[in-house]
C-alpha cells in the first residue's frame, strides 16, 4: 500500500511521535510512505533522521494555498492508496484533493467538539476517522459524524526495557531516596498544572520528602512556576523542561501524575504504563480507558487538587500496593497500547476503503 501521512504543526508532542511511529510502522511492514511535514519542523527532522521518505510543506492554517497546493503536487507525483491527515489543518490542507480519487483517512487526537461548521464538514469528507478513545469518538458522534465513518484505534508506543534513573534524578536537584511523581506533559492550559500544583502542596503536608517533576514546555510556564513558588513549593517542584531522556527519567518516577482535564487519550501514560509505574491520573477524556482505578492505579476527578492529593499520597505511602499497579499497567499495555498494535489497526481501517 502506498500512504502519504500529513502532519501540520510546527513542534513536537505526542500527536507527532504518533505519526513517526505510524509511518516507521508502515514501512517496516513493506508499505510505501511519505511522510508530509512542516517546513522546520522537527517530525520533518526525525522523519528524515530514520530513513523516512519526508517531503517538507509549506503548511499554514486551513486556507492557506500554498500548503494545499504542494500536497496536491505530492499527491499527483506519489499516487498514494491513503492520505492520513494527522491535525486538522491537515484536514483543512486536503480540501484541494480531488474528492473522487483521493482516499483521506483522518485521526482526531483531541476530546473537545469540533469548531464551528466548516471543521464538521470538513471532516465529514474523509472516508474515516479514528478516534483515539471511546471518548473522542462520542465527541465524534455529537458532532454529527456518522458512526459507520468512526473507527476507534487506541495510540500506542514502543515496548522497551527501563534504564536506571537514579542518577538523572540527582542532576535535577531530587534527594536521594525522595518519593518522586512525575509529569510529563506540555505546559498548556487543558493540561491543568495548576490543579497538580495545588495537590502537590496537599500531598508535601503529609509525606514533607516528596517531589514532583515536571516535563515539558509551554505557554504556561512561567505562571506555574510562580504558582509554585506563591505555594511554598520551590523546594519540592523541579520544572525540568523538554527532556530527551525519557526512557530513563519516567523508569525513575514512584507514580506518574496527569492532571489533565481534557485529554484524548495521553501517550505519556501509556509509557508509565510500558515501565510498570502505577499512574495517579483524572478522569478526563480517554484517560479511564487506559488507567484502571485501583488496579494499575487511581483516577480521580478532574480540577479537584483535594482528590487528586489523596489519591497520591494513598500510592506513594503504600510501596508493595504500589509496585502491584505497576505490574497491572505493564500488562494492561502490552495488551492494548502497543505501538505495534496500532500500527496493524490503523492498516486494517485503511483495508476498508482502499
């Protein structure tokens, strides 16, 4: 099969390790693929880096001409089977595809309703759409999208073994032997830091050597980090940043923390859940389809710090209970969130229409 995977942003999230790791999928299974990215962008980047076949566009918003333009120009030169829009200005740089030759699948990642009428009917032109969740996909269904059009493929990732931590822990300043949770996730408002600032301070009143990491970047990140300091947290809130080294900071996490109240599904939890860490996370979203309450760990309501404070502290103070809900969440991911598993279930839904 032939398929051109779209992809419009300008930085790196998970929605674009997903794309890298469909598309390098793909291709080891025998399929060719173009990866379209972002001028600049670091998928074109990374895409490049791995051996992919990566054409980089001129992508703006939904009317931007000259990004439509050059994907039709692709489009014409590679003939693909598929054309799997990833965002929804990539939904939007379609539009200029002739409709009857073109097989557009598209993935929605995110658990908020479309905006507007003309993200509706745009959508409504793919062929399919696959949702991340269940819980996007009744977003989906209140959209008006027709439920035979929606395929519900969860995200994955790589399975790989844990490297030692320790030592990364002790460059960001954490005390050897402090319980730590840890965050991975963009600084942006749906991610709702602010509700784990406020547990944090809950939890550091009943267990004072615990410490909370927090990885990624945003827009946000300087009002948290005044948050944090207005709360007494200075002490016991690292702010780590972009980190490269993941696969051997969240191994080194005691539970991981997503505080999210919107979230399609959430890729950093499902590498918590790839390491065995037990996951203290809301119910927003996607999110209790992938963390069990009480089994791979605990899922508490969103905006409640109070709850939220609870949850981590019942984990953190309770080690063999702990180390059990890692376990749990490693099998439930080798299960279902498999980067592998994915990759076989999206070609499926591509099966149905090309």
């Amino acid at each position: 099969m032939k398929v051109i995977h779209v992809d419009t942003a300008r930085g790196w999230r998970g929605g674009q390790n997903q794309v890298l790791l469909t598309a390098q999928g793909m291709a080891r299974r025998g399929h060719e693929v173009v990866v379209a990215a972002r001028v600049g962008a670091p998928l074109a980047e990374r895409a490049n880096a791995r051996g992919l076949d990566t054409r980089a566009v001129p992508f703006g918003g939904d009317l931007a001409p000259a990004g439509a333009l050059a994907l039709r120009r692709l489009v014409r030169e590679f003939r693909p089977d598929v054309v799997h829009v990833h965002d929804p200005h990539a939904v939007g740089a379609a539009l200029l595809l002739p409709r009857a030759r073109t097989v557009l699948v598209a993935s929605r990642r995110v658990d908020f309703a479309m905006r507007g009428p003309l993200s509706r009917w745009k959508y409504r032109r793919c062929r399919r759409v696959i949702a991340v969740s269940q819980a996007v996909a009744r977003v989906l269904a209140r959209d008006g999208m027709p439920a035979d059009a929606v395929r519900v493929v969860y995200e994955g990732v790589p399975d790989r073994a844990a490297a030692a931590g320790s030592d990364v822990l002790g460059s960001l300043g954490i005390p050897a032997g402090a319980p730590v949770v840890g965050n991975v996730a963009a600084l942006t408002g749906h991610k709702d830091h602010a509700t784990l600032l406020g547990a944090a301070a809950a939890v550091r009143a009943r267990v004072p050597e615990a410490r909370f990491v927090i990885v990624g970047h945003g827009e946000l990140e300087e009002a948290l980090r005044a948050k944090a300091r207005a709360l007494g947290l200075a002490d016991s809130v690292v702010f780590a940043g972009f980190r490269a080294d993941l696969d051997v900071l969240i191994p080194a996490f005691d539970v991981f923390c997503l505080s999210s109240h919107m979230e399609g599904l959430g890729t950093s939890l499902l590498d918590a859940m790839c390491y065995g860490r037990a996951v203290v996370a809301t119910a927003a979203g996607g999110i209790p389809e992938a963390v069990e309450d009480g089994v791979t760990g605990r899922v508490v309501p969103p905006r409640d710090p109070q709850a939220l404070a609870s949850a981590l502290v019942e984990v953190l103070l309770d080690p063999p209970r702990r180390e059990a809900m890692g376990a749990a969440g490693r099998r439930r991911f080798l299960e279902r969130f498999t980067a592998e598993r994915m990759v076989d279930e999206t070609l499926a839904v591509y099966a149905e229409v090309a």
